[in-house]
C-alpha cells in the first residue's frame, strides 16, 4: 500500500525561532532541555515537523491495515498547559509508576513541567522507545 499523504512533515522551519516565540519562559526552557536530551539520545538534531511539533529522526509508520506514515522516531511540542512528548510510551508502561506527574493519551505523554518528572526515568523510556524502532 502507498503511503499516506501526511499533514504534519518535516519542515526547515527553523527551531529556535519556534522556541523564541512560546509565551511561557519555562515552557521555553523545559523544550531546551528535551532538545538537548532527545539529541543526545537519538543522535539526530531537532526539525520542525508541521507548526508546532519538534522531532527527531525519520521512521515509517506501519499500521496492521497496511498504512504506512513518515513519521519522527521521538518528539514533542510545548502545547499550552503541557509538554506533548510522542514515540515514548510504547513499551514503557512499567516506567510511568516512576515517572512522577503526568497524563497519558491515544500514545502520547502530557507533562505540565520537567520539574514534575523525574527526567532519569524519562530518559530511559527514551533509550527504550528508541532501541525499539531500531
């Protein structure tokens, strides 16, 4: 089957202009620290994928129906009241009793700030999302 025509795609927008622009000052800072740890992790250097999501990597996304997506590997975007982080939650549920405060939802991880975490646990979930799509 052909791949779907995606709405969000990688873009060369720039991040740090995305970045300057967020209202909150440590929504701000808290995506700084998630770009310096997802790089590191990932080896890949953060695009703007669509408006407002930051991403890391490239991947096919293969659904049982036979639909395949181009996709990041991991990701986020600082929404207002949350931090939507994407490609993490998969196959880390025995991470979350550890993680600290957050909210989950149709495979995405809400948290309102770093502070609420504990980021050592969020980077193993990182490690583990990532050595799972190879």
């Amino acid at each position: 089957m052909a791949k779907s025509e995606l709405k969000t795609k990688q873009t060369e927008a720039s991040v740090g202009e995305f970045l300057e622009k967020l209202s909150d000052p440590q929504q701000a800072e808290d995506s700084r620290s998630i770009i310096t740890m997802m790089e590191q992790l990932s080896g890949d250097k953060a695009k703007m994928w669509g408006p407002a999501i930051i991403g890391f990597g490239h991947t096919v996304l293969k659904y049982d129906s036979g639909r395949e997506l181009d996709w990041m590997k991991i990701g986020f975007s600082p929404r207002k009241g949350s931090l939507t982080l994407y490609g993490v939650l998969s196959g880390n549920e025995s991470h979350l009793e550890k993680l600290g405060k957050y909210k989950t939802g149709k495979g995405c991880l809400y948290v309102k700030r770093l502070t609420d975490i504990d980021t050592n646990i969020l980077e193993k979930m990182i490690k583990a999302a990532l050595k799972k799509k190879g």
